[in-house]
C-alpha cells in the first residue's frame, strides 16, 4: 500500500493554494555525509517533496551538470546501499516529506528488482521513477514497486500521442512527471508550456498531479509550469550545479541552496492571486 504522503501534499497545498516545488539531488554528491547536509537546506529552503538520484555510471536521461555530479559522486564511494542509509535518515527527521528515487534500471535489475524496491520501501522511499523504462517495459517494474508499497512513476513526454498517455496514466501512481522538453536535462533560459497541451491531456484523462520537470531553473519556470495547470515543477540542474561550483566551500555551498530553494517556493505562492 501506498504511504499516501504525496496525497497528503497536494491536498495541502490545494488548501493553501501553492504550487509544489520539488528540488533534486544526486546522493553522495560531494559525499555521502554532505548530501544528509544538502537535503536539510533543501527542506529548510521550503522544499514540498524530494527527488533524490542514486548515481550510476550512464545517466543517459541526464545533461553535463548531472553526469558531472554523478561522476563526483561515484569518485567519493557512494553506492547504493550508502545511499540507502542516508534516505533513512531523512526518513527518520522528515516522517512526512514525500521522497521519491530517480534511478537507472539496470540499479533495479543487478539487485532483482523486489530487492531493489524493497530496500527503497524499508528506506522510507515514497516513489521511484526508472528514467531509461519506457511505459510498454514498465510492468515487471511496476509490480514489484506496488508489491513493496512503492509508487511507481512514468515520464510523460511532450511528443506522447492518446495511446501511449492513456497507459501512462493507467500506470503512475503519486504523481506524473511530465517533461517540460525534449532532450536531457539541464537548466534552461525559458520554459513554454501549453495549458491546452499534454498537462490538459493528462488531466483530461484523470492522471495523478502533473509536476513538471527538464529545464526549470528559475522562479518565473515554476510561475509558468503552474499557470499552465500543473501542480508544482522539479527542478534538478540549478540545483546540482550549485554543489558543483561551490563543493570545496560547503558553508556557502547550503547557504545558496536554500536561498535557491526558498526563491522557487516562493514563486508557487503566485498561485493565489489567480
């Protein structure tokens, strides 16, 4: 069963008329002990929700600035089960933070997947998106997601046609992370949805919340993605290379990401002038 915290979420902020901002970061980037660190200034920047990334060694979903935190993140030692440890304890100081994995299938495949969704369950992992398992591969990966109590999430691509949205929606549960843009991802100058588009086709078909994500770096991103009709926005990149610049300063390096975090938030308070 479904922990429920990502319906406890949305109705929350429904209530408070907000968008969600749901900030990401790769485990163990700079180490594992700095991403404990990391997390916390992501919740005291207001975060809703958290997606956390285990690093592997071909993000092939991932731009330059992700690649680079997984390879800093690799180079520490971070492994799986190090990542593991540090998701329970934000489990332990966060018991209803919504938190959701990024990963690779094969991260899922070379355990077996019910060991691997399982061991996610036990962290206290509330979702998990396989970024490389499109939704005609997702169902060996779904059940055992839904066997451990873990949502499984699907992408939802701009270039989607009824069939294959109709599955996805059939299929992701929690919530829909819908992609801003083609390509991989990385922060970007403007973000352009369409109200009319794929968020009102998701919810014309009765999809879980539409978060939106791939190039939302700045405040105005999010003030788009939620006048488009989408719940909340992602945003990964700006994130990342906030670490990246600022790794060797750890000081400066949370103080930039909270205020990051706190700026974005603050963007999906525009919501109840509407």
């Amino acid at each position: 069963m479904s922990s429920g915290r990502y319906h406890a979420m949305f109705a929350a902020l429904e209530r408070r008329g907000e968008g969600a901002f749901v900030p990401f970061a790769v485990l163990g980037d700079p180490s594992l002990g700095a991403s404990l660190e990391i997390v916390e200034a992501l919740v005291a920047g207001g975060a809703d929700a958290l997606e956390l990334g285990i690093p592997f060694s071909d993000p092939i979903a991932d731009g330059p600035t992700i690649q680079a935190a997984t390879v800093r993140a690799l180079a520490s030692g971070a492994t799986p089960g190090g990542c593991f440890e540090v998701i329970a304890a934000v489990r332990e100081r966060h018991p209803e933070l919504p938190i959701g994995l990024l990963v690779y299938a094969s991260l899922v495949v070379a355990p077996g997947a019910s060991e691997f969704y399982g061991r996610a369950a036990r962290a206290g992992v509330d979702s998990v998106l396989v970024a490389d398992v499109p939704v005609f591969e997702a169902e060996p990966f779904v059940a055992a997601a839904t066997d451990a109590g873990v949502d499984p999430v699907l992408i939802a691509p701009p270039n989607a046609g009824r069939k294959r949205l109709e599955q996805i929606v059939r299929t992701t549960r929690g919530y829909t992370y819908v992609v801003a843009r083609s390509g991989v991802t990385g922060a970007n100058v403007r973000v352009r949805i369409d109200r009319a588009g794929l968020i009102g086709r998701l919810a014309e078909l009765g999809a879980p919340p539409a978060l939106v994500g791939f190039g939302i770096s700045r405040p105005e991103h999010v003030r788009a993605v939620l006048d488009a009709g989408a719940a909340g926005a992602i945003s990964g990149s700006a994130v990342v290379s906030i670490v990246g610049r600022n790794q060797d300063r750890p000081r400066p390096m949370l103080e930039r990401i909270r205020d990051f975090t706190s700026a974005m938030k603050q963007a999906t308070h525009k919501r109840r002038t509407r």
